[in-house]
C-alpha cells in the first residue's frame, strides 16, 4: 500500500511545473461569444406549446425569450415575496 501511495505523490511532484490551459472562448452557433459567467442554465421540459408562445411573444416585442423568461420568474418571485 506504501509504494502506490508514494507512486501517486511522486507522479504528482511530478506535475507540479505543468500550468493550466485557458479554456477557449465558447461560441454561440450565431459565433457570439457566449456569456455564461455569473450565470447558471435553468431548464425544464415543458408542454410544446409554451415554446412556441414565448417565441411568439419575444418576435412580438422585439426582445429574446431570455428576456421574458426573466420578467416571468422575477414576477414569480416577487408573488412569492421573494427577491
């Protein structure tokens, strides 16, 4: 058990001269970057239909679905006396 022990540390030691690699840049399929700092993916498998009003609504009003997506929950939250 020593000797794995100390293959493992040694192996470690070993890599201590290795620097991280930055992570490219991720691209939106329209080739935006996409900015994901500070932001977490919400998702849920809703009726088809609740896709299809909210595209209708943002093309309506000329804002995204993130948009209204947005307005919806800070609504929610504040019915809820949440912030």
């Amino acid at each position: 058990m020593g000797s794995k022990q100390s293959r493992f540390a040694n192996a470690l030691k070993a890599d201590e001269h290795l620097q991280p690699v930055a992570a490219p840049v991720q691209k939106a399929g329209n080739g935006r970057r996409l900015i994901t700092e500070g932001t977490s993916l919400v998702a849920a498998n809703l009726p088809v239909q609740y896709n299809r009003r909210i595209t209708m609504l943002a093309a309506e009003e000329g804002v995204t679905k993130k948009d209204l997506m947005q307005e919806a929950f800070n609504l929610l939250f504040a019915a809820r006396g949440r912030k």
